[in-house]
C-alpha cells in the first residue's frame, strides 16, 4: 500500500500546482488588466512578481532546510499564496494589485522546486519513478488551459481567479497528505554561507550552467514562438496545435522514458537535450512549413524534459539531504528563472532585428552546452 500512496499522493501534488500553472500562464496579464491596471502597469507588476521569486525561491528552499523537510513549509506557501490570489477579486489600483500579487509571487516561489525535491528523494528512498509521477503535473497543466479557456469564454476574465484560489488551495492540502519523510538533521550553516553551500558541491555549478543553456534557450520560443508563426500566416487553432504537441512530447518522455533516462544518465540526457535544442532551434530559424513544425515541437520533449530529468537526477545523487530544497530552488532560480528572464529580455531585441532568425542564437546555446555537459559528466565522476 505505501508503494502505491507514495507516487500517487505527490502525483496529486504536481497535478494541483500545475493547474495554477495552467491558469495563470495564459489569463494572469487579462486579470491584472481587469483590475484596472494599464499594460506598462501590468508589465510592470510582472516584472515585479519575477524579481521577487529569483530571491524568494531560494530563500524558502533554505527555510525548508533549516526545518528539516519541504512538507510544512509547502502547505503554508500555497495557502498563503490562496490568500494573497483572493485578494485580486476585490483589489483595484495599481498598488493594491502588486500588492496581492507579489505576496502571491513571494509565497509561490519555492511550491514546485520544493516538490521536485520532496519527489526526487522520496523516489529514491522508495524506487517509483520519479518522471512518471511528474507527468502528472504536465497533463495538469494542459487540461487547466483549455478549462481555464471555457470559463472565461463563458463567465469573463475575472473568472479566472477562482481558479487559481482552488489549485492553491488544492496544492496546499495535497502537501499536507504527503507521507511523512524520514527526518535529516536540519541544516546547520545559518546566513549567507548556508545560502551557498551547495556552490561548494562539486558538479552543481556545472548543473547550474548547463540547465542555464538548454532551459534558457527556450526563452526566445516562449516569448516570439507564437507572433513569428502568426507573422508567417499559421492560424490560432495550427499554432495551438503546435504548443500542445510540445508538451504532450514531454508527457511522454516523462511518462515512459525511465528506461532511456537509465541507460543515457543525466550526462547523456544533457547532450541529448543539447544536441536537439541545436537541431530545434537552427530549423525553427529557416522554416515555418507546418509539416515540419510538428516534428519539430517533438523535440520539446527532449529540449525541456531530457535536460529537467537530467538536473533531477544530478540533484538526486550529489545533494546532501539536508541541502536538497536549497539546491533544488536555487536550480530553480539561476539555472532556469534568472537565465530565462535575461534570455526573454534579450530576445526582443533578436526578434526586431532577426525575426525568426533569433533562434539562431538559442541554437548557440545549446552547442555551448555540449563542453558544458562534457564538464559535468568529468566533475560527477572525480
């Protein structure tokens, strides 16, 4: 029976954050405009809420360290982040909105790092698979998009904040009904040095950079991928069609793909990850035929979902348990948030002057990420 509870009960973990996830992603910026805020206000609330969880993510990994496990300190995170999402319902003005959003933001940050790291140590204690449990968290997400659509087709934007005050609640509840894990010593290095130790763990800041170059590289997608396929003439409906393709590749990956995860280790997933992305992106560059655009967004699944199961599984091996949930968010934080963000800003500038040829540039990144990887695989193995 625990066999079973335990993936089951952090599957429903994943699936309750990942539909906030799915909701917020599209209709958050329609949100904050229905509450009055003008778009330089909303781009700036934005901006804002990403800031705060750079610094907020690694700083409840810590917490969670310091009190010897993710489970509490993840149910009043998203409980909180409920409260602070409530407030969007009444809050007008520019000021009451950031307010509500960034406590949202703050409260938010260490939810799915947290997570990763509560999955990935009890998967090893337990021997499920790690990557069919997070699975759950991606077809969370895409059924959280289309429902979330409906609903606000059909009852207006605001509709949309409910929803996100549910999967909040539910993530909260879900964290409270995780099995017990065995206690580690709360971590003893206070301040700053406890902050960093796991800079000081050979291999992790070769994670930090190869997850910076891969996962980065998605930046320019993420943000253009839609308006350059607009650009090109693609409909709506096609170009859906193609972001829902991407993921139900990482679907897969994670739901089948243990066996390939266990023969190519996190070095080889890394260079698969690499080596796709220069594939991915250098013919996203030259092409916008649909006939190749659908094989094309496969890669998704090894462009994001090899290079995330290859950091799960470095984390998994090199990270002392006591400094698993600072490890994980601050992965979290510098080798995906901060480099994604920077990448993101960068991009609009690629994009005025390249068009779709910006993915060139992502495709570089990626080849940089080969010696990256080759680094890791040589620090892991000292």
């Amino acid at each position: 029976m625990r066999a079973v509870n335990q993936p089951l009960r952090h599957a429903v973990l994943f699936a309750a954050q990942f539909f906030v996830v799915g909701v917020t992603l599209p209709f958050l910026p329609a949100v904050l405009a229905a509450r009055g805020l003008t778009p330089t206000e909303v781009a700036a609330a934005l901006a804002t809420g990403s800031a705060l969880r750079l610094v907020a993510g690694p700083l409840g990994g810590r917490l969670a360290d310091a009190l010897g496990g993710p489970r509490g300190l993840l149910a009043a995170g998203a409980a909180v982040a409920a409260l602070a999402a409530s407030g969007l319902l009444v809050a007008s003005g520019f000021l009451l909105v950031l307010l509500s959003y960034a406590a949202m933001s703050i409260a938010m940050a260490p939810i799915v790092p947290l997570t990763d790291a509560a999955a990935v140590a009890a998967s090893r204690r337990e021997g499920f698979d790690y990557g069919r449990v997070r699975s759950a968290g991606s077809v969370s997400f895409i059924l959280a998009a289309l429902l979330a659509g409906q609903v606000v087709g059909a009852f207006g934007t605001q509709a949309a904040t409910p929803m996100i005050v549910a999967g909040l609640l539910a993530t909260s509840l879900a964290a409270l009904a995780l099995p017990a894990a065995p206690r580690h010593p709360a971590a003893r290095r206070g301040g700053l040095a406890g902050f960093l130790a796991p800079l000081r763990i050979r291999g992790f800041p070769w994670l930090l950079l190869v997850s910076a170059l891969v996962q980065g590289s998605h930046a320019f997608y993420y943000a253009f991928g839609t308006l350059h396929w607009r650009a090109a003439g693609l409909g709506d409906g096609l170009i859906g069609a193609l972001w829902a393709t991407g993921v139900i590749a990482e679907i897969a990956l994670f739901f089948w793909g243990r066996g390939v995860a266990t023969r190519l280790g996190p070095v080889g997933l890394s260079l698969v990850a690499a080596g796709a992305g220069v594939i991915r992106w250098g013919a996203l560059a030259l092409t916008t035929d649909p006939l190749l655009l659908f094989p094309l967004q496969v890669l998704h699944g090894a462009t994001f979902g090899a290079q995330h199961l290859a950091a799960m599984m470095v984390l998994g091996r090199i990270v002392p348990p006591a400094q698993a949930a600072t490890a994980q968010t601050l992965h979290a934080a510098l080798g995906v948030g901060f480099a994604t963000g920077a990448l993101t800003f960068a991009s609009g500038p690629l994009y005025a002057s390249f068009g779709g040829g910006g993915y060139l540039a992502m495709a570089l990144l990626c080849a940089l990420a080969v010696p990256a990887s080759l680094a890791l695989g040589a620090a892991l193995t000292r």
